[in-house]
C-alpha cells in the first residue's frame, strides 16, 4: 500500500475498533505534509461516500488563536460533514460514538448559492448566505492523546466528529458576527468564552477561506450545504467519566443550541 492507502486504512480501523492510533506524522506521512494529509482524508471520503454517507458541507478548524494555540498549529484547515454526523438540539449523544470528545462553539452558515469562483470574497460570502444557526460542534480524534499536528488533523477529517444546531435561523444582515459574544455553559457553569473576532477576525472570513479552497480544489461550496465555521473560544473536553454532562452554547444574536451527553466514551 501507499502511504495515502496505509494512513487512511489506520484512521478507518480507528473508527471501527474505538481504539486511537499513534500519531500519522513523522511515521506514515511526512511532518508538515498537508497536501499528503488531504489526500489521506480524500480517500476516507471516497470510502464512505461510496458506502452512502451523504455529504451536507464542510467544517473549518483551527481558526482561533485560542485553538491553535492549544496545538502548536498556526493555520486553518477543513474537513467534511456528513447528515449522520448531526444531533437534534438536547437529543442524547452516546459517548460510545466517540473516542476523546471535546465541544467548541460556532457559527453555523447555509448558504442559498453557489461560490465556485476560485477567488472569493467577503461580498460573495454575504450575498450566498441564506442563514445562520448557533452550533455545538463535538470535535472527536482518531489520533491518542490529541497529539496532533496540522498533518495529523487534517488526515484525520479536520478531527470531526458530531455537530448540534439550533432551530431558529437569523439572517447575516441582522448580526454583528465579528462583535457576537458567545459563552459556552457545562451544567449552568461557563466553561469557554468567545466573540466572532476570534475566528479568523470574523466567520464571514473563514467562510470566504474555506469557499476559495474548496473551489481551488474543485469541489466548491453549493447551494443548501452547511458551513461550520470554527470554533470563537476554545474547544473545552468532555469529561467521559460524568453521567449526563450538559453544554449549552449562547450566542449574541443567534440564539443558543444544547448538546447533551450519556453514558460514557469508547
């Protein structure tokens, strides 16, 4: 096999046996190799799509300072979302569906249109979006210890794992995304604090990164798909010994979105 098929074929036996993996760089792939590392995660994609997981969007990661910072990682990246990856809101998630579960709150864009120019802008940003929604995103790595560099994340889907949306959308004219204060709770307490300026300075420019990469890469962002934009503060661990933990995410303008957990991780 190659190093795409054996990286691929590690990350895949992850998922499968709820055993992490040792980390992929510096061993199977080259350190600092992302495109190595997307092309890891392309064939994981191919994998599921042809067993008829349905793609929704994509996921930016590691967009604030907070986030990187916590990895050693000083650059974003992106992943692929899929319609089995998403929870009502305050439905029960099983901890057994994930490995090292942590929570992150984010900016949620459904776009109305197409972006397929390979150069896009705020503007376009704006004019695609149809609306917005607050979301719990249940980052998750295949990767032990979270010990993970921007090759081993980006191999590993951008470390997605679930994500919960709210129900109610705004529309982008009525929020101030770069100023929108956002706290997530655990059990009433907070426990991560943000503001849209976090990401990237605003999601409006994450989304305009990661419509631009995509369309680079031909496989540009469509109308009806689902944008999580990153994380506003930092990503906070899901203690897997707790019965029940409750994460609740308040977003300034956008309204809030509850995940909410049971029994415990793989």
């Amino acid at each position: 096999m190659t190093d795409i098929q054996k990286a691929a074929e590690a990350l895949l036996s992850a998922y499968d046996t709820g055993t992490p993996i040792a980390p992929l760089r510096g061993t199977v792939l080259p350190e600092g190799d992302v495109a190595t590392a997307y092309a890891v995660q392309r064939a994981q994609a191919e994998r599921w799509e042809a067993a008829g997981r349905r793609q929704v969007g994509a996921k930016i990661g590691l967009t604030s300072p907070a986030v990187q910072g916590m990895f050693g990682v000083f650059q974003p990246d992106f992943g692929v979302l899929y319609a089995d990856m998403a929870v009502p809101d305050g439905a029960p998630i099983p901890l057994g569906r994930l490995l090292q579960p942590r929570v992150e709150v984010e900016v949620a864009f459904v776009l109305g249109r197409d972006l397929p120019h390979e150069q896009v802008t705020v503007v376009d940003v704006i004019r695609a979006t149809d609306h917005l929604l607050p979301a719990i995103e249940v980052v998750d790595s295949r990767i032990a210890g979270w010990d993970i560099s921007i090759v081993d994340t980006v191999a590993d889907n951008a470390s997605s794992g679930l994500f919960v949306l709210g129900t109610e959308p705004r529309r982008l004219a009525d929020v101030d995304l770069r100023l929108c204060g956002a706290v997530l709770e655990h059990q009433g307490e907070p426990v991560s604090v943000g503001a849209g300026a976090a990401c990237l300075g605003n999601p409006v420019h994450a989304v305009a990164w990661l419509a631009t990469t995509l369309a680079a890469a031909g496989r540009p962002l469509r109308a009806g798909d689902l944008v999580l934009s990153g994380a506003l503060g930092p990503m906070v661990p899901v203690p897997v010994t707790a019965a029940g933990p409750v994460y609740e995410a308040r977003i300034s303008g956008l309204g809030s979105v509850r995940a909410v957990f049971e029994g415990k991780a793989s």
